[in-house]
C-alpha cells in the first residue's frame, strides 16, 4: 500500500536517547544525461537489505551497557550493519568478507553493498574514490574492513552520473574529520550488463556512520522533490522568497522504538516498506532544514511511501502527521511529538496510492506519518479528515480579494471511518493552547463541546515581497459578518469570512481542530479595488 502525505515543516521527536543519532547512510544517486535524462534515482544504505535482521549492541565499539546502540537492522552494510555508526568490529560485519550481501533492485539497476572476501593468493582489489585515492583490499592491503557498493545496469546503455556520497560522523584514522562528506563518483556511459564499483573510505565501518542530506531549491508553485529508493518527499510553497532552500534527511527508525510522547500517545509511527525487513518494522523520521531568507513561508508537502505490508496488510486508520517545531531527529524528550498537521487522507487497495495530505507553516523540522491502532483501517474509497477549500477560493494559488468584502470559504470534512462530519462545532476565540484541545468560548457558551474548528487567519509574506505588509494581527478570528457558520448539507461546511476594509498584505487561513490538528491552506492578497 502506497501513502502520499503532505505536511508542514515542523520538528518533531521520540521520546528515547540514543549514544549516537540513528544515520540515512551513506547515499547513492543515479543522473541520466541525453537520452538517459528521464533517470533520476536515489537510495540510501538503510534501504539496501540483507535479509538478516541483527543488532550491534555487544560487538566492537558498540554500547552493550546502555543498549542504546542495539537497534535491529538488516540493511547499513556500509557502516558495519550499525545504524548508529558504531563499529561492530569485522566478526559482526562479514566474519573477513563471508555472509553478509545487501541488494535492491531500483529501476534498470541492481544495487549490491558487501566487504568482498579476497584471500591473501588473490590479486588485490582496488576501487578508486574521489577522497583518498583508492580503497583497496587483498595481497597489497589485507584490510576487508570496508564495505563496497556495486551498480549493475539491467537494462540499456546509461548515460550520465553515479555518485556514492555521505558525511563522516567520526573523527577516525580511516575518515576525514567528523561530517565531513566523502564521495566516489563516476560520469559516462554504463554499458548494459555492465557493473561499476564504489567505496567511501578504507574502513567505512569506523566513520560513526554516514548521513546525507538532499538539497532542495524551493520556487512558489513549483514542487521539489527528494528520492529515497521508491519513496519521495515533496514540497510545495506558496509565499517563498527567492534563495530559500531545504535540505532534507530521512532518520530510519524501527517502529518498536517509536514513543510520539504525551500528546499523541496512542498514536504509532506508520513503517515504509522500502526500509523495513520481515520481521522489523522501520518507521522513517524527516528532519527538515531551512536555508535561505525565509523560514516561515506556507506550504505543502507530500511522502509517497509504501506501508509495510508484513506489519499492516490491510492499511492504517485514523491517519496524522505528527511534530515539534525545533527539533532534529530523533528529538529528545522534552520536546515530544505536539503538532498534528494532518490534511486527509483517501484510503486505497494495498499496493496503490491512498494519499495523506498535510499543510503548514514553519521553518526547520523533523516530522512523521502515524496513525491509530485503535481504528480499523480507512475502508477503501473513503476520504478522511479536511478536503480543500472549493470555489471560489483556490488551494494551490494566490487568491486576491477586496479588502472589505466578503469570502465563502466551503470545505467538506470526514470522519476516520470515511463518513461525513455531521456535528463540528464553531470556536469563535480560538484554543486555550496552540495544540489544545479546550475551546473557551466568552459568549454565548463558554466551552464549546468537540468536535470544533476554530477559524482564522495569519500574516505572511506575499508572494514575491520581502517585507509582510498584512495589517491583521496574528492568528486574528476570521469574522463571519451576519452569517453564522453553516452545514449546508451532511459533511459541508460553510464560512462566510467578512474582510476589514483597508486592510492590506497577504494572509493565509488557519484552521485548527480540537485534536491539535493545525491546518494551513489558502493565501488571499487584500486588494483595494
């Protein structure tokens, strides 16, 4: 089953301490040029599997005390089968090259990770990086310490570029100091049937692992895209300015180890097939960096993943994107999972596209798809949660309105079960908290019974502007003039938004539920004419 989720950038965290970070690994892309230009792949070492789920708490450098080194893997050959990168010493890694070979298939190439074994009788084998100069192992250097990745081409001649990249997380002999990136790189044309070989250092088991961020270059209505194996992230903006950027970084997480914290504490992390082995279900946290001029613009984003069919062959219920600003990945547990930016959801057969949609506002962030093994899941064909705003107003696009007139904005809202929302409730003040889930209304009741939507609107920078010119204050209840909030028919809403004359500037429109979910959608532009 495939999930589209689209999100804010916002931080989030588990609520678990690691000795180190849980790393991507190492990264592996594949550019066409000419006519090869349609091909552009990317997988990370965490996806590359062996089919042996292990732990390297115990061997090498790895903690047995702590435990907080004993995550189960199958996959991170590269680093020594340690997603934390410790070394677990070569008896863990291949026992001198014999027993431990990951392979993914991803498009027209096979991809295999393994520490060739080559006696001491045996020519050395050498593959030549673009940091020291060759990586070689056999009579000349009797090191097998190093793991090798090798790319074959199953289909027609390629033409382009295959780089093997990722940044050191140790200071060691056998790697450039620590975040340093290594890469080993080739550029022409991979023959059919032909093979190319990379490496990243002489032991790459002893660089405390690699991780490997993609480098986004946000542009207003246009989507970027990062890869990972048949997986993606993409990202929408609204309101960016010019130069802003993103680097995003998948953080593998087995979802026996995911605690989303007080908030959502009956909620699970929803695990990616591609990451996942038989027998462990791996969650994928995004950490999200900002770069640029701004790190407040309004956007969407969207995960196309497959959910691992091992652990939820029929699919998940009660779907969320779930958060913490400020926050990397994995975060710490004072600052646990809070924001729900979930959007809606469309349940579909396993193995098809159901999407989960998410919107938001925010600058860097590490985020998660969950859901609630508490609900069956989504029937298939159903809807779940928030469906954009209808005519007039546009979701995707700059919306222009008379300062002063009057906005039906008209929505349709679903239950978890795929039925219509039949009860929602207006909350004219807004929470008591930003993730609250009390509304205290001053009149005509002072608490507004769930579940409720409170409506408003934000400042933000106009498309194309440096500076926000809006005049409304932030978060400012949107007003419905002599219009009450209407259900015109079971599961549509209605809200006339009355504008204040000679207001100017953009603003996007809020809503937020009584579940903590934040939901950032249209902008509207003040116009005086």
């Amino acid at each position: 089953m495939r999930l589209i989720c689209c999100t804010a950038l916002v931080v989030f965290g588990t609520v678990f301490a690691f000795s180190q970070t849980p790393k991507s690994g190492a990264l592996l892309s594949i550019d066409g040029t000419g006519t090869s230009s349609g091909v552009h792949l990317k997988i990370y070492d965490s996806q590359i599997h062996t089919g042996t789920v292990r732990t390297p708490a115990g061997n090498g450098s790895c903690s047995a005390l702590l435990g907080s080194d004993d995550i189960p893997t199958d996959a991170y050959v590269l680093q020594g089968g340690a997603p934390t990168g410790c070394d677990p010493g070569d008896d863990f890694e291949t026992n001198f090259g014999a027993g431990v070979t990951g392979t993914k298939t991803l498009g027209n190439f096979t991809i295999t990770t393994n520490y060739p074994l080559v006696g001491h009788d045996q020519p050395e084998v050498c593959e030549y990086t673009g940091n020291s100069g060759g990586v070689c192992i056999g009579e000349a250097n009797s090191s097998v310490d190093t793991g090798f990745l090798t790319v074959k081409n199953n289909g027609t001649d390629f033409t382009g570029t295959i780089s093997l990249a990722g940044n050191s997380g140790a200071d060691a002999g056998f790697c450039p100091p620590g975040n340093a990136l290594l890469t080993d790189s080739f550029t022409g044309t991979l023959s059919a049937g032909a093979s190319r070989t990379f490496a990243l250092a002489a032991d790459s088991s002893n660089c405390g692992g690699f991780n490997k961020a993609q480098h986004l270059i946000l542009s207003n209505t246009s989507t970027s895209i990062a890869k990972f194996g048949n997986d993606d992230y993409q990202i929408t903006p609204s309101n960016a300015l010019a130069g802003d950027t993103q680097d995003v970084l998948p953080v593998p997480l087995p979802a026996s180890l995911f605690v989303p914290g007080t908030n959502f504490s009956t909620l699970k992390c929803i695990p990616y097939a591609d990451f996942s082995a038989a027998t462990n279900a791996v969650c994928v946290e995004l950490q999200v960096t900002p770069g640029g001029n701004s790190d407040s613009y309004i956007y969407t984003v969207q995960n196309d993943f497959t959910i691992d069919g091992n652990s939820h062959p029929s699919g998940v219920g009660g779907p969320a994107l779930i958060g913490v600003h400020g926050q990397n990945c994995p975060p710490d547990s004072e600052d646990p999972f809070v924001l729900n930016f979930f959007l809606s959801y469309f349940g579909s057969a396993p193995g098809t596209d159901p999407p989960i949609k998410g919107s938001g506002s925010g600058g860097g962030s590490c985020w998660v798809a969950a859901f609630d093994p508490t609900l069956d899941p989504v029937p298939v064909g159903k809807t779940v949660g928030f469906v954009g705003f209808q005519s007039p107003v546009v979701d995707t696009s700059l919306n222009v309105v008379k300062a002063g007139s009057s906005v039906p904005l008209k929505w349709q809202q679903f239950k978890g079960d795929g039925t219509a929302e039949t009860g929602l409730s207006w909350c004219k003040t807004g929470p008591t908290t930003p993730s609250g889930s009390t509304c205290m209304d001053s009149s005509p009741n002072p608490i507004v019974s769930a579940p409720w939507v409170f409506l408003g609107s934000i400042p933000v920078t106009c498309p194309n502007d440096t500076l926000n010119t809006a005049t409304d204050t932030p978060t400012a209840s949107l007003d419905p003039g002599k219009s009450a909030f209407q259900q015109p028919s079971p599961g549509s809403y209605q809200f006339n938004w009355q504008t204040v004359p000679k207001s100017t500037g953009c603003v996007a429109i809020v809503l937020q539920y009584d579940t903590g979910i934040q939901v950032f959608q249209a902008i509207f532009r003040y116009s005086k004419t």
